[in-house]
C-alpha cells in the first residue's frame, strides 16, 4: 500500500508545474495586466496552456 502512496506522490510531482514555468506565467500575467491567470497549484500541462494563451494575447496586442 505504502509503495502505491509513493507512486502517487512521485505521479503528482511530476505534474506539477516547473519553477521556470511558474516564474514566466507570473511575468506575463503581469504584462497583459491579468494577474488571475496565475496559480501557484497549477498543473504543468495547465500552465503550458495559459502561457501560450498569454503570449498569443501579448503579440496580438503588439501588432497594433
């Protein structure tokens, strides 16, 4: 039992996101002055998203 617990908590890790990506979803966040699409309890896959989105929206914005 205990060896699923640790898979488990090993699994979670690994689906948590990155400190690198943390810290660049923070950025722009700020710079597209939508500071909710930030979480600290995201999933990796779920930060990925919203960073793309984010950027997306920042360049749309540049190219006016």
């Amino acid at each position: 039992m205990q060896v699923q617990g640790k898979y488990d908590a090993k699994a979670f890790l690994m689906e948590q996101m990155t400190r690198a990506q943390g810290l660049r979803l923070k950025r722009l966040s700020e710079e597209a002055y939508q500071p909710a699409q930030y979480d600290r309890d995201l999933s990796s896959a779920e930060a990925a998203r919203r960073i793309r989105a984010l950027e997306a929206e920042i360049e749309l914005a540049n190219s006016f």
